[in-house]
C-alpha cells in the first residue's frame, strides 16, 4: 500500500517541480527588469535580462550616426539588437504611424493632419543632431562657387538653366564658369532634407521660389531633371553628371568627393557647410514644447544658412516594457556620449540646453 501510495504521489511532485522552473522561465524572458536608462554603455545589465531587438527606419540624414551610434551600442549591450533601414524620413513616420518599426528617425515631424492616423497614440519628438545640407555641384572649371538664396531657388526651380547665367556670376566675380547647362538632381522619395531644403528656399528667397515646401514638391519635367533615391543616390548622380547641382547632407557629399558652394546667409556673409557653422545655427534657436524646431536661415555671421534638424520619434507609452527600457536605454547613448562622434561624421551636436531637455522628457517614456 505505501508503495502504491508513493508512484501515484510522484508524478505529482515532479509537475510542481515544472511548474516551479516554467515560471522562473517565464520571468527571465521579456519580463525581466532592464539596467536604468541612465546607465552608459559598457554598463551590465542584471544576468536574468533577455535578448531584445528595436528595428527603426527613415532619415538618411542620420543614417551614418545611427550606424556609428548602433555599432558602439551592441558592442556594450550584446543582449540588444539594434536595426536601421533608411528609406527617407516619409517612410520612417509611416512605419512608426503602422507599428512596422520601434522607432523612427526623422528630420521633420509629423503633420497635424496625419496625428489621427498613428496606431500606437501619441509620440515624443527626441532632437539628435544638427548638420548641414550642402548644395553640391558638378563644373568643370568650377573649384570654388557662391550662391545667393534666390539664385539657388531659381537653379532649382528651372528657371536659370545655364551656368554662366547672369545671376550666377553676379555671386561669382572671379570666376570663369561654362555654358553648360544646368542639371538639377533632387530627391525621388519622401524625404526630410526635401522638406527642409524647400522650407530654406521658401522662406529665405523673397518669394524667387514658387513650388512651395514639402517632402516631396512637384519639381520641373521640361529640362534636364534627374532624382535619386536617398542622400546617396542624388550624391552619386551629382558625381557622375557634369553640369549637375543638387542637395545632399555634407557627410554624404563628402564621402562622394563632391564639391559644394558657400550660401549666402541672412548677414550676408557666404559660408561653406561645415560642421562648425552647423553649430553656429544652432545658437538661439527657439525651441517649442514638443521639443521641435527649426534651424534653417538662423541669424550670426558664422551660421552656415542651409543647416537643419534630425529627430529620433517614438510612442509615449510602449506596448513592451523590455523594448522601451531598451529604447531609454539607446537614446540615453544618443543624447550622452553618442554626441561626441558627431564631429567625425560632419554633423553637429546639439546645443546643452537642448540636450538637457531632450534627457530630461526621457521620462515620459511610458
């Protein structure tokens, strides 16, 4: 009898001990609590954490920040898998609006008329970097060029279509430039340094430009147009065409071995992109709640005038806990030591002020 009593009672004793370790399984696995994201990289995180992936897409802009910052990252957090797709800052929001990415990256913000559509509710703005967008160019003969806000938005817009226009050796008194003619490269996706470069011409050309502002703009057909896909692809359409002029941010421009001309600036100076002048226009820009803001045509001698924004966007409140410590925990890097590689990437970092904001609303991170 104590023997029958004894085989029946271990089945018992042996499904309480699965139960017991299913349940510490169960707690090491998406559940487990995250390292603070005040931590540094190179920081440990407690040994019962889990492996956690954060996808995100969009800006090309700061793509080489994204890859520099995401390569130092997993290196410290092994346990965090970090992915970045490009596409153009339209795609980023798009994908973040669908809950397809964790985040996006993005150099401008979401419209008014599109808030209703995102999936997950509301999203917090985090600004990463400031950086110029170069007017690059492709002259024969043409080392060193010069252009004034309304020669640059009547190249763009068609309207002067030879390279030894009036307008343009009006800002080039020394130079010998061709006849050639103009060929305008421009983006072919949805893209934040569309929306920022169009914004620069309109606000800063005395009304030379007529096409308005946006991520995408309906750019001439008559002429010799062409449009590339991303920062890369105007980049190398530019290298390869002779008589070729188009907006590319400086790192892109550099890494082609473009060359590309100093803009007139509202003190009437002419600066060269640089991200020393990119700085320069981040100094007394206003800064609205959201913690959005613009940095085109920005006041100083120094200011380069074409330099503009970058934002990593995520939701406020995060259907998975692991992923948004893990997401703190990445624009803690971001916003912290991330910022000292910029320099090397011909971006600028952000202002203290700013940065101290942009720590400060981690918090709301839900």
């Amino acid at each position: 009898m104590k023997t029958r009593i004894a085989i029946l009672a271990a089945p018992l004793l042996l499904g309480a001990v699965l139960t017991s370790c299913g349940k510490k399984d169960d707690a090491n696995t998406g559940s487990a609590k995250m390292s603070e994201p005040g931590n540094k990289p190179g920081d440990k995180k407690p040994a019962e954490a889990g492996p956690v992936s954060l996808s995100a897409s969009g800006s090309t802009f700061q793509k080489a920040f994204q890859e520099v910052s995401m390569d130092t990252f997993m290196k410290a957090h092994p346990d965090i898998k970090l992915t970045y797709g490009g596409g153009g800052s339209g795609k980023g929001r798009q994908d973040l609006s669908d809950m397809v990415v964790d985040f996006a990256g993005s150099d401008s913000a979401f419209k008014d008329a599109d808030k209703a559509k995102i999936k997950g509710g509301d999203v917090l703005y985090f600004p990463i970097l400031l950086g110029p967008i170069s007017v690059s160019y492709n002259v024969s003969g043409a080392d060193k060029l010069n252009l004034s806000p309304d020669t640059l938005a009547k190249i763009m817009q068609g309207d002067i279509k030879k390279w030894n226009d009036p307008a343009i050796l009006a800002d080039n008194k020394d130079a010998k430039l061709p006849s050639d003619d103009i060929t305008v490269v421009h983006r072919a996706d949805g893209s934040g340094t569309t929306d920022n470069f169009t914004k620069y011409l309109d606000a800063a050309s005395g009304g030379a430009w007529k096409l308005k502002s946006g991520s995408t703009v309906d750019w001439p057909t008559a002429g010799k147009v062409q449009a590339g896909q991303g920062n890369g692809g105007v980049a190398q359409i530019v290298k390869s065409t002779s008589g070729a002029i188009g907006y590319v941010d400086l790192s892109d421009a550099k890494a082609a071995g473009l060359k590309y001309a100093s803009i007139k600036n509202k003190a009437g100076k002419f600066i060269e992109p640089t991200a020393t002048s990119a700085s320069a226009a981040g100094d007394g820009i206003e800064v609205k709640d959201d913690l959005t803001f613009s940095a085109l045509d920005a006041k100083g001698d120094a200011a380069y005038p074409i330099t503009y924004q970058s934002w990593v966007i995520v939701y406020a409140k995060q259907a998975n806990p692991a992923k948004g410590a893990a997401l703190k925990q990445y624009l803690t890097y971001l916003l912290g030591d991330g910022q000292k590689e910029l320099a090397a990437l011909d971006f600028a970092p952000l202002p203290k002020s700013l940065q101290d904001k942009a720590t400060a609303q981690l918090a709301k991170i839900q």
